[in-house]
C-alpha cells in the first residue's frame, strides 16, 4: 500500500514539476505568473488529440502537439505580453495587471476551446495500456502510460536543465531575465531570448498535457486543477529556482497521494495549502528560491 | 485641494435616499429583475472587499471566493442548525470569516505578490472542498438555507406580490448599503490613507510612522468581513450552500468586477457589480438569437467576460467609467 | 458645467444614485405576475427541463432531452395537443444544485414554462423546491429516484415516476439473497440522499455490506479518486460489488478496476446503468467488464425491437433525432415525453397548470407508456413506477433480460415486500401517438 502511493505521488508529482517549470520558466524571464499556462497546455493538448485522430498514431499527435505548445507560447509572448508590459503597468492596477490578464486570456482560450470543440469529454487515447504492471497476482497503480510520464518529465526536465546549465541560450534566458537592460548591453537580443523562453514554457505545458490526458479525458477545464496544483509546487520550490519547480512538483505529488490514501480526497487541496503556509513561514520565498533585493 | 467636503451625515443621508428609492421602485419590478438587482447588492459588497484589498491596500487575493464560503456556510449552519435569527446569523457568518481572515492575513503580511496569489490560490480551490469531509457541512448535496418569508406585517403591509426573491432584494439592498456607506467612510478616513501610502511607498510610509504589517493585516481582516458577509448574503439568495457555489471562478469573478469597477475606486463598484451580472444575461440573450447552439449557450458568457476583462486591463486600467481620463500620475 | 469640482465623495453618491435610477428606468415596469398560468397560447406550450447537458455527469444524460423534444415534434407533425404545439426548452445545470436554482429561475421567470418535465438530480430537485412549490409550478416526471418526493404533501406540484431508489434496492437486495446467498457484497454509492436512499432500502431487505464505499459527486472525474475506491474493494475482494451512481461515476468504476485488474460479480443500479454510455466514457477496453454485469430496468431493453414501443421510438428517433444513437437515455427520454404529452391532453383544451395537475392526479394510473410497471398516480400519491426487471449485459454493452422474458418485481418504498407481479402494461396507442 505505501509503495503503491508512493508510485502514485510520483506519476502525479512528474506532471506538478513539468507544470511548475513552465511557470517558473516564465517568472523568471518576465516576472509574470502567467495564468494561462492550463489554457495553453489543454489547447495544444486539444491540437494533438485532433492529430491523433486524423493520423490514429499518438507518437506523431505528441511532438507536434509540443511544436503547437512552443509556437501557442511564442505568439503569446508576443502579441499579448509585449502589449501588456507596454499599457499595463500603470495605474492602480499595476500589481495585480498581470495576473488579471493571464486569467483574462486563459476564460478566452478555454471560451474559443468551447466554442470550437464544445466541452463534451473527449478521449485522447494513447497505445500504451493503463492497466497497471501485474507482479504475480498483485497488479500496482502504475501503469506503462505511467511510466512513460516519469520518463516524458524527466527528459524534459533533463533537456531544460541541460539548456540552462551549458548552452549560450541558457546563459542568455538567465541573464535576461535577471539584469535585462544589462543584458542587452551585452548583446543579448532581450526580446528574442525572453520569446524563447516562452516558448519553452508552452512546450513544457504541452508535454505535461499530452502525457496525462490519456489517463483521464480531454476538456476545456481538464488541465486547471494541474496549472493549480503546479503553481503550489513552483511556490514551494521557489518561483526562481528550476530545481525548486521539480523538488516542489515531486514534494506536492507524493503529499497529496499520500493524503488522499490516508486521510480524505476531499482535504488534498486544504491540506496542500496548509503546507505551503508552513513552507512559505519558515522561508517566505520557498524552499530554493534566493533572498533577491527586488522589492516585488 | 478639495472645495466642498461631504461629512458621513450627508453621505448617509444619499445612501438612506438612494436605497429608498430603490426599495419603493422594487414593487414595480418584475420578480427576474429583482432577484438580479439582490445580485447586485451582493457583488457590491464582494467587489468592496476587493477594492479595499487590492486598491487600497495592494495585496492581492484569489482565494476571496472560499472566504465568501465561510461567511456563506457560517451563516446557514448558525440558521439552520443553531437557529440565531437572521440577521444574527448574516454577520455571524461575517464573523466567522473576519476571524479566518485575520489569521489568514497576518500569515499572509509576509508574503508579495505571487506568494501570497499561489497561497489564496490553494485555500480557493482547498476550503470548499471540506464540506465533503464533515457530514454537518452536507457535501455536495449542500446544506438548506431558507429564510423563510417576509414577516407578515410587512407582506400586509406591502400586498399580495411581495415574494421571497423581494425579501431578499430588500435584506440585500439595505445591508449592501450601509456596508459600503461604513466602508466609504472607513476609506476616506486616515486607515485608508495610510493603506494607500503603504502601497504605494512602504519605506516612505514606515519611515513616516505607519505601521504597514499591522495595515495590511487590518486591510485583510476588513477586507474578509466584507467577503464573507457577501458570502452570507450569497448564500440567503441561493437558498442552499454547497462547495459548488464557491468555486474557483467566484473568486476570479469578484476581481473581474473590482477591475471592471476600477480597482481603486469604490464608486466604480455599482458598475462592476451591474455588469457581473448582467453579462450572463446579456451573452444568454446573445447566444439564442445566434441560434441557441449548446457550444454557443455555454461558453459565449465566458468569452464576453474575458474580452471585457482584457480590453479593461489594457486599455483601461481605471476601471469602465464615463469619463476615462488618462493621467499621467496616479492620484487616487 | 455646473458643478465644476465635484468631490470624490459627491461623485460617490451622485454615481450611486443615477446608475440606480437609470438602471431602475431601463428594467420592464409591469405589474408583478407570479402565480397566474404561464406557457400556454393558443398555438402553443412551453416546457422546460434541467438537466446536465456539460461537466462530470454529463455523459449519457445529455441525450435525454433531445430526444424527448424529438418525441414532441413526432407529436406536434400529428396535430400537437388540442391543437397546440409543444416546445422544449433545455436548460443546462451541469449536476450542480446552485446552477439548477438559476436555471430554473430563468425558466420559470424568464422563459415563463407552463411545467417543467424530466427535472434531473436529487440534490438539484432539492435545491429548486422551495420555489417551485411557492410558485405552483408543475413538476412532471422528475428525473430521479429519490423516495421523498413522491411525498404529496411535501411536494404537492411535483410527480416522481421512475421507480424509488429505495424500491431498486429492496428488489436488489432480494434478488442477490435469491441469487447469491452466502456470497459477501461490497457498494459503491453517491455520498447524498441518492445513495443515501439506496442504503435505506439495503437496510429493509437486510443485505449486509463487506465495504460501503461513499464518493462525493463529481469526485468521479479524478482517477486518483477512483483509484481509491478500486484499491479498497481489491482489499476487500467481494464477490459481488454494487455501483449505485451516474452513469459517469459506474464507467469510472469499471474503468479502474480495469486498471487495477480488479474481478468482480459487478450490479449496476439503473440510473447510471447505461451500457452504450459506459462503453463510451470508460473506453473499449472496459467494455469487456460490463459483459456478464447485471442489470436492472422497467423499460424493455433498447435493443429488443420486437417490443413495439421499442420499434416504434426507435423509428421516432431516426426521422426526428438524427445522428444519435438510441440507447435508455433516448428511450427513457421518449418514455417520459409520451407521458407528458398524455397529461397534457387530459388537462384538456382550458389548459392551466392547475388543470394539468389535476388531469394527472385523476387519470394519471391510465396512461400508456412503455414501463412494465403500472403508474401510482391518484388523488393522493404521486408515485410513478414500482418495479424492475433483471438483465445481464452482453459482450457490446447491450442488456438482455435473464431467464430471456421480462419477469417484474414490484414493491413500495416502505417495509412492504418484494413480490414477482405479472405485467399489466396497457397497449400502445397506434403509431405511439397518445389517444386519451
């Protein structure tokens, strides 16, 4: 029983982490929570299940579905949050501006997702069986969908580590995002590394719902509880901190598998938060992230 | 500075002359109307409490809806189970919700921007949910809250129409009132300057000798008693509670009505409250002259409201009003 | 230009009361008109219906009232009722009470139906009484099991008419002790007054549970949820494991045991009970757990077509309901649309909602309908049918009835006993067109 929790928290939490990193992705090169990343994720989830349908492959619906991801991100950046950072940020809403937009654009995503597919649930199947592996007579909740979940995350994680870490891009996102008119005095093209970013981040949402859409069904709401869920995860691990986003994914996953197996499935998300209120007292800014002199 | 000034008395006396009207226009109303004009009243007090918050005292909340639910099942438990009389029970679930939103907000003094968003967050989405663990909360079936109907002097007096939904319309009205007539005056007092120097300055304000934690601690807490007895009130209308009827979208609704409304102005909030509602209606009207299609009748609301809501945000970001005058400080 | 600086607070005020007034000025100022008849001209009848056309229970139910409007036009292209022709107006509440209240506000308030017809969900019936008994609005053929509302005096414009979920148990309950005596049994059930009367009727039959496992609606829709339930059955490992919700909630059930390698004698309560929308939401791999499920009904199975009711709905729903497929939500759908328009002729040429009423109160017992059970409707009760039938679902999802002939059980929604009853089903109006 503990071990099948266990597999459970960590089915679950690899999805926390993907989502959190998008998020994380974003804060960090634009200091913007970005609320639409659900509504991003399920549209390019919706443009992958269209592909499965018309090819009956899923292996091809998943990597254009994550190209849909990274250009739905791009076109975001670009026609959305490039006109907000210019008329945004004045005014008595200037804090809150942001937030409002992104919730903004993710009702209109979610509408036009409606409006267009209607918000039946649809199933986006997928080869790999969802019945779990079977160990003599005792079958565990992990199945190969599963497995290829931890795996899908972990490769992503791994790639955007990697990126980060030892490439000139990596060098470059980091850089912008922290010192952004420094940076461009360096050379660094600002507004073309943050776009990349971005589009990081859509493919990020993409991967994270196109790997757990199979294991359930396919609406215009099926990824908010996610977003949400990974929004906890990335404040956990620190908003700053990639490590952050997969620690916290992992963290959150794992807890809440646990709660629902011992305690209830209606107290997941209350008690989810009272750990983030403990996380958030002992260190207001998460587990990771860094003490910056920013007064945001 | 400012030529005439408006004491509380004249204030209270146009609040007292405008809710009369109101009230006496009522009869003349029919029932559809005056059940979304109680609507109305509550999204007033919900969109102050966002007003107050955000406006006034920067902190952002995503989490007002579940603070809307304590005041909401405060109120029906203390009804129905511990039978308080009405009004007793309204500001007992206010109550309920001040205290939650004390502790809230002093947990939440330490923390910015997206800390404290992804912490409401969580409560939004974790609180309603408990009413599946506790069998006195009564799941998702909810638990009953009627009030029952206007004392009978009052329908005798008023005559043969006068329905539940007209009750509730004046109990809403007068309440909504004199809430946003005590919260007028609490904004325009020295608490609400000093919020608003904590926003927009905390060093300058501290060095000037405001206490800005105890600030938006009291912001908060001021803030969650007007949720929750918007909550109370929600609940009166409803009839019945459940986690249903506070999910996650109520509290991003409440904020779409304080931008809409103008986040720093409490004036802009009647707006705000009106169009909350009337879009579902409006966008319903839409839909079946385009032909009535499921897709159509179920997401055309959410696009009008996120459009609106995108065109506020970018273009005009103090809030829908008449006179939309670009300046180039903020002076509210 | 008057006043040419006006004061924040003076704005404050003087914005107050000029929305108020404009916003008074604009809304229709006629006279109050709440408890005259609605929905009837000479030409036409309005009805209305609630039911949850999106979200988690959404699947299967979301037919129902296409089908009964297809049914209405079948009957309006015969010459309507008295001459007037009937339209349906749908609602979606999504299973949510708080959303039934509003819809059924706009119904009744805005679109001004003369009943409402078909209502579905207990909590949502529940959560709408208290206005549709001040209003006297006819409730007609609501769409649930609850016991309670068949209650005349508490619900004095409202009429059940599928068999009580307490009736489905008691018969249950005396079918597994006939059937599988000795063997343990496990439920599944909604955690509110629809399961809750389940287990009210489990209890006057005696039926002992191993595990009861409650779930609160809507929690289907989360597979770590529905995990839980499997993984707490596969605990207990009964031999016979009852589902007793929507139909959403049984296909989550098969699908996870599924998942989980979980092998049990599975029996389906009827109202969530349908085999072509399980097979739908659960996925073709879980269609071969439904094979050998059993079953309760008391309408013919959709797929008998030598029932002439079936045939005759059947051939309704090719001509007026295109492009769906019949299954029990399209024939439960028909069912109640049939009686409907029965009760609307009986109210007879002066129809009023308190004529309607009355006409079902007097002649209800009558109509013809396609259940095997007979209709309790008097000037006293308000309870619709009473007994069930047993089938085994096939290898495609389709139900069969066991032993081959449709054998009734009856019973009340009280102690009374579980006794087999020869069907005394009227005859089929010619064409499936009411004649009464």
């Amino acid at each position: 029983m503990f071990i099948d929790t266990l597999l459970i928290g960590l089915s679950s939490g690899a999805i926390y982490s993907l989502m959190a990193l998008a998020l994380v992705l974003v804060w960090r090169s634009t200091r913007v929570i970005n609320f639409a990343q659900s509504g991003q994720a399920v549209l390019s989830t919706y443009i992958g299940y269209e592909i499965s349908l018309a090819t009956h492959n899923y292996w091809i619906s998943l990597p254009l579905a994550i190209a849909a991801g990274a250009l739905i991100g791009s076109l975001v950046d670009l026609l959305f949050m490039r006109l907000l950072a210019k008329r945004g940020t004045t005014g008595p809403i200037a804090e809150i501006a942001p937030v409002i937009a992104t919730l903004g654009l993710l009702g209109l995503i979610q509408s036009v997702i409606g409006l267009i597919w209607g918000n039946a649930f649809l199933q986006y199947s997928s080869p790999l069986s969802a019945k779990g592996f079977t160990f003599g007579t005792h079958t565990i909740p992990f199945s190969p969908q599963n497995l290829f979940i931890v795996i899908a995350a972990a490769v992503v994680l791994g790639i955007f580590g990697f990126v980060f870490r030892y490439t000139n891009l990596g060098l470059a996102l980091r850089a912008a995002s922290f010192q952004p008119e420094i940076a461009q005095l360096s050379g660094i093209r600002v507004n073309l590394v943050r776009n990349i970013g971005w589009a990081f981040a859509g493919a990020a949402g993409a991967v994270a719902g196109a790997v757990i859409t199979p294991t359930s069904t396919l609406s215009p709401h099926s990824l908010d509880l996610l977003f949400v869920s990974g929004f906890i995860a990335a404040v956990i691990g620190g908003l700053d901190s990639l490590i952050g986003a997969v620690v916290g994914g992992l963290v959150l996953g794992v807890g809440f598998a646990f709660i629902l197996q011992y305690i209830s499935s209606a107290l997941t998300f209350l008690v989810g938060f009272i750990i983030l209120m403990f996380v958030l007292l002992v260190r207001p800014r998460g587990i990771f992230g860094q003490r910056v002199n920013r007064n945001a | 500075m400012l030529k005439r000034k408006l004491t509380p008395l004249t204030r209270a006396l146009l609040f007292l002359i405008a809710g009369a009207v109101l009230l006496a226009l009522s009869g003349y109303v029919d029932e559809l109307r005056t059940y979304q004009g109680a609507q109305v009243a509550v999204y007033l007090v919900a969109i102050a409490s966002i007003i107050l918050l955000t406006g006034y005292s920067g902190q952002i909340s995503l989490g007002h809806g579940a603070i809307m639910a304590i005041g909401g099942y405060g109120a029906a438990l203390s009804y129905e189970l511990w039978h308080f009389p009405l009004v007793i029970a309204l500001f007992f679930g206010a109550f309920a919700g001040t205290v939650g939103g004390f502790i809230l907000g002093v947990a939440a003094a330490r923390l910015s921007g997206p800390y404290l968003a992804g912490t409401t967050l969580a409560l939004a989405v974790g609180l309603p949910s408990v009413a599946d663990q506790f069998k006195v909360l009564g799941g998702e079936q909810g638990l009953s809250f009627d009030i029952g109907d206007a004392p009978n002097w009052l329908r005798n007096f008023e005559g043969d129409g006068f329905t539940q939904y007209k009750w509730f319309f004046w109990i809403a009205i007068i309440v909504a009132f004199f809430t946003l007539w005590a919260i007028t005056n609490l904004l325009h007092s020295s608490y609400g300057r000093n919020w608003r120097a904590s926003r927009n300055n905390a060093v300058a304000a501290s060095l000037a000798g405001i206490n800005v934690a105890r600030g938006k601690i009291l912001a908060f807490t001021v803030s969650s008693a007007l949720a929750s007895l918007a909550g109370a009130l929600f609940a009166m209308l409803l009839g019945i509670v459940t986690p249903t009827a506070f999910p996650l979208t109520l509290s991003f609704t409440i904020m779409t009505g304080a931008v809409l409304a103008g986040v720093g102005n409490l004036a802009g909030s009647i707006v705000g409250a009106v169009v909350l509602v009337a879009i579902p209606e409006v966008s319903g009207a839409l839909a079946t002259h385009l032909g009535s299609s499921e897709k159509l009748t179920s997401n055309l609301p959410g696009l009008v409201t996120s459009v609106l809501l995108i065109i506020v945000v970018l273009f005009m970001p103090q809030g829908l009003r008449i006179r939309n005058v670009r300046r180039g400080k903020t002076t509210q | 230009m008057l006043v040419h600086r006006r004061t924040k607070r003076g704005k404050l005020a003087f914005t107050f009361v000029a929305t108020a007034a404009l916003v008074i000025n604009a809304l229709p100022a006629h006279a109050i008109n709440t408890y005259k008849a609605d929905g009837v001209t000479a030409t036409t009848i309005t009805l209305g219906i609630t039911s949850p056309l999106t979200g988690a229970a959404a699947p299967g139910y979301n037919k129902v009232p296409g089908a009964m409007q297809a049914y209405f036009n079948y009957v309006n292209d015969n010459g309507g009722v008295n001459g007037r022709k009937i339209k349906l107006i749908s609602k979606d509440d999504a299973y949510n009470p708080v959303l039934a209240k509003s819809v059924t506000n706009d119904l009744v308030l805005q679109s001004k139906v003369l009943a409402i017809v078909g209502s579905l969900g207990t909590a949502e019936n529940e959560a709408t009484t208290r206005f549709i008994n001040d209003h006297n609005v006819p409730r007609l053929f609501i769409n649930t099991g609850y016991s309670g509302f068949a209650d005349a005096k508490k619900y004095p414009t409202t009429y059940a008419v599928l068999p009580s979920y307490v009736m489905e148990a008691k018969i249950m309950g005396q079918y597994l002790k006939d059937n599988f005596a000795g063997k343990s049994v496990a439920i599944i059930y909604q955690d509110d007054d629809f399961g809750a009367d389940a287990l009210k009727g489990f209890a006057t039959a005696g039926t002992k549970f191993l595990v009861k496992i409650p779930y609160a609606s809507g929690s289907q829709a989360d597979p770590t949820v529905v995990g839980k339930w499997i993984s707490g059955l596969a605990q207990a490992k009964p031999d016979v494991t009852i589902m007793f919700g929507v139909s959403s909630a049984t296909a989550a059930a098969l699908g996870g045991a599924y998942k989980a390698g979980f092998k049990t004698q599975w029996v389906l309560g009827s109202v969530g009970g349908d085999g072509t929308t399980i097979a739908t939401v659960a996925g073709p791999t879980a269609v071969g757990l439904l094979y050998g499920a059993i079953g309760a009904s008391f309408l013919p199975a959709p797929t008998d077509t030598s029932d002439p009711y079936i045939a005759q709905f059947q051939a309704i729903n090719t001509k007026y309901n295109p492009g769906v497929s019949f299954d029990n939500n399209v024939l439960q759908g028909m069912n109640t649309a049939m009686l409907t328009v029965e009760a609307l002729r009986a109210a007879g040429p002066n129809l009023t909602r308190a004529s309607l009423l009355k006409a079902i109160a007097k002649s209800g017992s009558t109509f013809a309908s396609a259940g095997f059970a007979s209709l309790g409707y008097s000037a006293t009760s308000h309870v619709g049918y009473n007994g069930y039938w047993f089938g085994t679902y096939g290898p495609t999802g389709a139900i069969k009835p066991i032993g081959g002939t449709y054998t009734l059980y009856t019973t009340d929604s009280g102690s009374g006993a579980v006794t087999q009853t020869a069907s005394k089903r009227p005859a089929m109006p010619e064409k499936g067109l009411p004649n009464n």
